[in-house]
C-alpha cells in the first residue's frame, strides 16, 4: 500500500489531536518576555511640539534621575521620516 493508506492510530481525527495554546506540553519557554512597551514621547527631536508614539525599550538611572531608551518617528529629514533611537528623561514619556 502506499504511504498513509495504513489505517492505524486512535481512530480521533487529525483536528482533534491538535494542542491548543501553541507551546507542546514540557517544552520550556522560549525566554523572558519582551521589555518592550508602547509609550507617548514628548519633545520630539525635530521640534513639532505633539506627542509621538514610541516603543520604551530599557530603563537607567542616572544622577538620582530616570532615563527612557525609547524608538520613535520623526521629521529628521526635509521631505520625510525616519527613526530616532535616544535616552529621554522619565518626565518626557507617558504610558499608554
């Protein structure tokens, strides 16, 4: 007989037999879950004075003061956009 047509297993179809949940049971985690956070940037590098979507991705501190090392979207270019990666003081960003 060819391949598959050998009629063994539980008889449950193949759907049934699926894990929900995507991770196989006694599999370990793939590792610590992302720093990452969305936050509102204020004072954008080029000035526009509006508050800028912004993904925080680390905490320092520095001189008794709270940094952010946020991405964001901004007009560093005459005739677009691009993305500015700096540290911001924790007065600057909001939560979202």
């Amino acid at each position: 007989m060819a391949g598959g047509m050998v009629k063994r297993g539980s008889g449950i179809p193949l759907c049934d037999r699926v894990r929900t949940g995507g991770v196989p049971l006694g599999a370990a985690p793939l590792g610590p879950r992302c720093p990452a956070r969305h936050c509102w940037v204020a004072d954008a590098v080029d000035g526009d004075g509006e508050k800028r979507p912004g993904l925080l991705l680390e905490w320092r501190q520095r001189d008794r003061r709270w940094e952010g090392l946020v991405v964001y979207a901004a007009r560093i270019r005459p005739h677009g956009w691009g993305l500015v990666q700096e540290w911001l003081p924790a007065e600057l960003l909001t939560p979202v």
